[in-house]
C-alpha cells in the first residue's frame, strides 16, 4: 500500500488518491499539487494510478 501523502503535496504519479478519513476520491496529476482536506491531518493514498498505452 501506499504511503499518505499530505495536501498541497505534488503528486508523483497520475491517478485517483482517495482520503481514508472520507473515502472521498480526487484525480491527481503528476506534478500538480494535491488538493486541500475537509480535516487538518488527513491526507491521500494513491488507490488506482492511470495507466498509458502507447
């Protein structure tokens, strides 16, 4: 499993993050900030990174 990574933090890998205190999920792009929580000490999990085909 991933680590929690806190808001505001760049995203390492495009994907759906979902915060394990809401369940709620957010896509993140790679590079992009993660977006603010609804509590101060949550954070995001990476649960379904995109995949590319080329």
């Amino acid at each position: 499993m991933s680590k929690t990574l806190k808001p505001g933090t760049p995203a390492p890998k495009s994907g759906q993050y979902q915060n394990p205190g809401t369940g709620n999920e957010v896509t993140g792009v790679k590079g992009k900030s993660l977006p603010p929580t609804p509590r101060p000490g949550q954070g995001y999990k990476l649960v379904d990174p995109t995949t590319h085909k080329r």
